[in-house]
C-alpha cells in the first residue's frame, strides 16, 4: 500500500542514482578517450556500462527489502555480494550478445572468461549496495534526530505547560491563604511544611533534566508533593489512595505525565463536589506493559466527560506519547461510569530513560 513518505523515497532516490551513474559514465568515458578508434571494445564497455545500469535496479528492490526486513548489515552485504556477481555474470553475457550484433560476428564464448569478467562488474554493483546502505543509515540517524528534537521541543511545552498549572491564580492564591491560616491558628510547623512542599514543587518543574523519562516512582513523588498542598485546602475533603506494585515503581515515564491527570481530577470534580472526594492512583505490569490508572469520584458536570476529552492537558499527554512511543505504542483511554471516572495509561515497559538530545550532543 502506498504510504505518504513515498514521493520523498523517489525523490530521493531517483537524483542519486541517475546522477550517481551518469559520473560513472562520464569518468568510464574519460579512460576510454584514448581508445575511441577502437569502436568495437569502446562499444562493448558501454554495453557492459548501460547493462550494469538496469541490473542495479533488480539491487535496488533486493536491498530495500532486506533493509525493510531489519537484516543485519553484514548479512545483508553478504547477500548483495552473491547477486551482484550473479548479476555480473549476466551482465558480461549480455555485453557479449551485443558485441556480437554490433560487429555481425558469432564470437566464440568461454565461460571461464565471462566468470573473470563478471568480477569488475560485480564490484560495481557491491559499491552500488555499500552505497545504498549508506544512502539509509545516514536518513535513518538524520529522522531520528529529527523526532529526538519533535519529542525535546513537545517535552519543553509539557513542562511550560505543568508550570502554568501550578502557578494558575486559582491554585497559586488559595495555597498561599492555606499557608496563612496556618499561620494564624498558630500552626507554623504545619505552614513551614506546606511551604517546602511548594518549594518543591517548583524545583522539579522547573529543573531541566537530560532524559524525557524518569521512574514512576520519581514522578509520584512530583505528584505527592502537589497532592500534599492540595490536602491542606481541601482537608478531609480530599482523599488519595495509591496501589503501585514495586515492579511498576522502576518502569520509565514522561516527566510530569501524571500532573495534568491529577489537575484535571481536582478542578473538574473533587473541587466540585460538597463532600470531596478520592483520588485512586494505581500502576501495575501487564503483558511485559506499564498500566496506569487515575480514577476519581465524579461530578455532575464530570459525568459529561466533555473537558477531558479536549482539555489542553490531556491533548498535550497525548502529544508527548505519541512523541516518545509512537502512534500505536502507547494509549490514553478515558472511561467512566456513575460517580466514577478512569484515565487509563498504557505504555511500553521501558527501564533504561530516554536520553534528550542535549546528552546525545555531548
């Protein structure tokens, strides 16, 4: 099935190998200058020349499926290797045919002398392989490094983005009136806490680290500590459960992957509801795959689910997956019922962190 990048595949392919054989020609004719008297072996080495032109294609369609099929490099060359001399050897028995029409002759064939023959145009089709291989090692690197730079510039807007949701006038106001009734009812190592926590919590949104990934465990110590101020607004109206397995606790994550969840849950339902409510954290492994589920008690305006279908968070969660795994790798599905509603989280089972680009130039 033709798929969108392949015009640009063509595009190219087609100035490489037209360019890339017209030098060839030109330098093969440069040699051949002194010997152009000579109209029958001049003849014969163009024969040679435009017969090894069309065998690269029946290369080029060999090489790309071995390059589509992930084969190793050096099986891969080994392969091309034997079917360019397969290749040579039709070449000369080509050339030979031709030699034969041109001078109206039947020229006597010796197939120990086609064999030797075959051997200088098969080296040109090995270059020709070596060269294509090398033509997509350099494009593989180079969108890699394209995507390591999508996925850098998308991380940056997640944690601009994760700073406006902790600075916002509502939140950034109502704990510093939280910090000051405490204060007032004489609590201040109470105030002095809730002053750490915020403290805290600046510091790693603003920290600029050098992988796009941190353990779940380090990003629920992100997600505590924005937990913890919320607890002191809320009170007993705000409860938190988390059920992580310890498997689980070591798995690579995006960096403030779960903040925007947890804000979404506060501001559209906790905050919402007379009696409060639970928030309910929970991260298992499942078929070699992190799960993550948010859930929380709902409102009546929740129930609609319109928010988080377009909210800004979950379209920028959904932006870095997508980034950092693929279209495919990873899933963010909403669901929810009467009174409850569930973000669910799944993504590849990564523990190595994902280097950001700023490591890789060093």
């Amino acid at each position: 099935m033709p798929t969108p990048d392949m015009p640009r595949r063509f595009a190219s392919f087609w100035p490489l190998q037209i360019g890339g054989w017209v030098l060839y020609a030109l330098t093969t004719a440069i040699t051949l200058a002194p010997y152009s008297h000579t109209g029958a072996e001049v003849f014969a080495v163009m024969a040679e020349l435009g017969s090894s032109f069309l065998a690269s294609f029946l290369l080029y369609f060999l090489c790309r499926h071995l390059w589509r099929k992930g084969v190793p490099l050096f099986r891969a060359l080994s392969c091309c290797v034997i079917v360019s001399y397969v290749l040579g050897v039709a070449c000369t028995i080509v050339t030979r045919l031709m030699q034969m029409l041109w001078t109206n002759q039947v020229l006597p064939f010796d197939w120990s002398i086609a064999l030797t023959e075959a051997i200088s145009v098969s080296l040109t089709l090995d270059g020709w392989s070596a060269l294509y291989f090398g033509v997509k090692h350099y494009q593989t690197v180079e969108q890699q490094r394209a995507k390591l730079l999508l996925t850098e510039a998308t991380a940056r807007d997640a944690q601009l983005l994760a700073l406006h949701y902790q600075l916002q006038p509502h939140f950034f106001f109502n704990t510093l009136n939280a910090i000051s009734s405490l204060v007032v009812s004489n609590q201040p190592l109470l105030a002095t806490e809730v002053i750490a926590r915020l403290a805290a919590l600046l510091r790693n949104t603003l920290s600029f680290p050098d992988t796009h990934t941190v353990t779940l465990r380090d990003e629920l110590a992100v997600v505590d500590e924005y937990l913890t101020i919320e607890r002191i607004r809320f009170g007993s109206r705000l409860k938190v459960s988390f059920d992580v397995s310890d498997e689980a606790n070591d798995a690579q994550v995006p960096r403030f992957l779960l903040q925007p969840l947890i804000e979404n849950a506060i501001r559209h339902a906790i905050a919402l509801r007379p009696a409060g409510g639970e928030i309910a954290i929970s991260a298992r492994l499942a078929e070699q795959r992190l799960q993550i589920d948010v859930a929380n008690d709902t409102s009546e305006l929740e129930a609609t689910g319109s928010y988080q279908s377009h909210g800004v968070g979950l379209a920028n969660t959904r932006a870095r997956l997508g980034q950092l795994y693929g279209a495919h790798d990873a899933t963010l599905v909403l669901s929810g019922e009467t009174g409850r509603f569930m973000v669910s989280l799944r993504l590849p089972l990564i523990t190595e962190p994902i280097v950001s680009l700023s490591m890789v130039g060093r």
